[in-house]
C-alpha cells in the first residue's frame, strides 16, 4: 500500500488545457478519479476511477461515495468551472474540507458575487439584472454606454459582449441570452458598466483565511465587441502584483472562501483595481502552467494540499516570465493550412510548447457564430526573462507558424 494521501480529483478536463494538473497532483498524491468518460491519457496518474453522468448532481454524489467505500479519501478537488458547486456539495456529504457550497454558488454566479463584493466595499463594476430586452434598455440608460451584457453564470467569455451603441443592444442582448441558456445554474442576464483599462487576473492561494497572491496574469483580448482572450503573460517580477493583490485578497474574503487556489479577475481603471469576478479555480488557458514556468509555484500540487488540509508550499523557486498565445484563423471557416516552420521550433528551446487542438477540414468559427471552443486552432508558449521578451518571442514565433481557412461562400 502507499503511503501517500489519496486525493479524488472531479472532472480532470482534457489533457491539452488541463492534463498538467493531474500530473502535478499526481506527483505527490495518490489519485482517484471520478469523470465523464472512460480514462485514457489520465491512466499513468491513477490507481482507480468511476465513471458517472458528471451533468448528473445525483450520480455524482453517488460515483463519489463509491470511491469513498473503495478508499481513505484525504480531500477532494476540480479544477473544471463547471464542477465546483456539485463538488462542494461531494466534499460535504464525504464530510471532507472544502469551502461550502454557499460560497461555491455566489462564486458561480456573477450577480451574487457583484452585491457581496458591494456589501464588502471591494470595488467593482456597477450591475443590473435584465430579464427582458427592455429592461436591458432601461439598465443601460442607467449605467450609461458603452456597457457589458454578459451571462450571470457562465465562463470562458461565452455571451459577453460590449455595448457602444443603443441600436446594438437587440443583437447583443440576444448574444447574452444565447450564451446564458446554456448554463445549468443561472440562465439569467447582467448588464453591466464597461470597466476600460487593461486587464488582469491575479491567481491567489488562500490557506485558513490568509490570500496569497502568488502571481498576476495579463490578458490580451481579441477584437471588440468580444472579450475573447488571446495570450497571456506571467512574470515573476511584474510590479503590478503588490498593486492588485489588496484588492484581489479583498473579493475572496468577500466570498466567505477560506481556503483555495482562486484565479481573480479585473480591470485597471485609471490605474485602481476595478474587481470583474472570482474563480474559485486554477486558471484555464494554461496559466497555472505558466505560473509554474515563472515561478516554480506549482497551484494544482496547492490546490491539493488545501482540500488535504495541508499548508502549500508557495516558495518561488524561479524568476523568469512565460506566455501563451493562442492560435486563432483570420476568417470563419474551414481550417485548410496547420504547421510550424520546423527547423525553427527545432532550434529554438524558449519555444516550450506547440500544441494543434483541431485538424485539417475541421470548421474554425469565430464569434459572433462561435466562441472559444470552435474558434481556436491551437496555441503555443514560451519562455524568458522579462515580459518585454516574452512579447517579443510570441511575435517571432507567430511569424513561424500559420493557420489558413477556406471561408465558406
């Protein structure tokens, strides 16, 4: 038998965006893992596993409980958005540390979040829930334009949209509904004041009420109207981390969460931190695995030792800067022309990562039609010391690497 703790990790992802989570985890625990499908590349970091209907909270809580018959479970965590109430709720009924499903929800759902972050003086973007395209109307004539319509409780920028102009807001309300009826919380719309400033996410590690933040991410969005992220960069030696980290530590006390690896995200209006919302998560997009590359923190390792009960270890063991870009076509459509001039990735080692997710005769769709998921090709990474290099690399490296669509007619 081992003597390792047992961790059960809920909803792994997919190995592209999430498979080095499982990894760090598995570094150091023992892993079980209830998902959606059968394992395939998650069978190395694994001794056991149920598969359930995840969509299910019944059959959730029912694979869970089986895997708790099966094992002494020391904790239990997801890194998946769209898991982290029913997995609050797997942790109670195990009677297991994690932050409650109280606290899950109004993390979960934008609206709550907005008058907590209110209630606590955090600084935030001025809301209104809109039910209808007439009350959309009426909140923007009290917001003022430009403004943001967006999902309450939704991720990955799905259904957000700026609003510039009163004739535009049928079609983005419209957009909003679409994405957020696909939530299976909140199918509710939020109006909301346009934050306008560069934006940023803090990723923080909170142990018994004490919020570190280990690091702050910059975002680079694709072109308005939309809010599509694009790139990302993280540098060990940012002086924009002590400015935010106030303020992120603030909206995570604000959400009664206690303990966590939570990826905040906001805006710099006039150079003050403006709070957009809390992911009670490891960042998506491989920011957790830039992180590390900056670093040397490892957030999933943190992630489990805090659903363990167990202090982090949150010791920079690097100093250095890393950053993504992903891999989007100019035009819808479908994707004819994939590939990296290969002598150049061959003799290039700050080139840490080309990663393809779709392939020839796949269809790229971009928004409005589309969102993330069907829009990215792929993406790639690199590293070095500053961000100033990091921006440079990404830029020598887009110039190596091509994605090409037939539009269709």
């Amino acid at each position: 038998m081992s003597a390792r703790p047992l961790v059960l990790v809920v909803s792994p992802g997919d190995e592209t965006y999430r498979g080095y989570c499982l990894e760090q985890v598995a570094a150091a625990y023992d892993v079980v893992l209830l998902t959606g499908t059968e394992p395939s590349w998650e069978k190395p970091f694994i001794i056991d596993h149920t598969v359930v209907d995840l969509s299910d909270p019944a059959a959730l809580l029912a694979g869970g409980r089986a895997l708790a018959e099966r094992h002494d479970l020391a904790g239990v965590v997801t890194w998946d958005e769209w898991h982290l109430v029913p997995t609050a709720r797997l942790a109670r009924a195990l009677g297991l540390p994690l932050p409650s499903v109280e606290v899950m929800r109004a993390c979960r759902n934008k609206a709550t979040a907005r008058t907590l972050f209110a209630r606590h003086g955090v600084p935030s973007a001025a809301s209104m829930r809109a039910r209808t395209l007439l009350e959309a109307g009426l909140a923007t004539m009290t917001l003022g334009l430009p403004a943001v319509i967006k999902p309450a409780a939704f991720a990955g920028s799905i259904g957000v949209i700026r609003v510039d102009q009163p004739e535009e807001l049928p079609a983005a309300f419209a957009f909003a509904s679409a994405g957020a009826s696909r939530s299976r919380e909140d199918t509710g719309v939020l109006v909301e004041e346009y934050l306008d400033g560069p934006e940023v996410s803090v990723e923080c590690v909170t142990h018994r009420g004490a919020t570190t933040a280990v690091a702050v991410t910059r975002k680079h969005l694709g072109p308005a109207p939309y809010f599509d992220e694009t790139g990302h960069t993280v540098d060990a030696a940012d002086p924009l981390l002590a400015q935010v980290a106030p303020a992120a530590a603030a909206a995570v006390k604000a959400l009664g969460i206690t303990d966590g690896v939570q990826h905040v995200e906001l805006r710099l209006v006039d150079g003050r931190p403006r709070l957009i919302e809390v992911n009670a998560r490891i960042g998506g997009d491989m920011i957790g695995h830039l992180v590390r590359l900056a670093t040397g923190i490892d957030l999933p390792r943190a992630a489990a030792d805090l659903v363990c009960g167990r202090a982090p270890d949150l010791t920079p063991t690097r100093s250095g800067a890393a950053g993504i870009r992903m891999l989007y076509p100019d035009t819808s459509g479908t994707l004819t022309a994939r590939h990296i001039n290969q002598p150049f990735a061959a003799h290039t080692p700050w080139l840490r990562q080309v990663q393809w997710i779709r392939e020839i005769g796949d269809q790229l769709l971009l928004p409005p039609e589309g969102d993330l998921f069907t829009a990215r090709a792929g993406f790639y990474i690199v590293t070095g010391r500053i961000t100033a290099e990091i921006t440079e690399r990404l830029d020598l490296a887009a110039d190596e690497i091509t994605v090409t669509t037939r539009a269709h007619r």
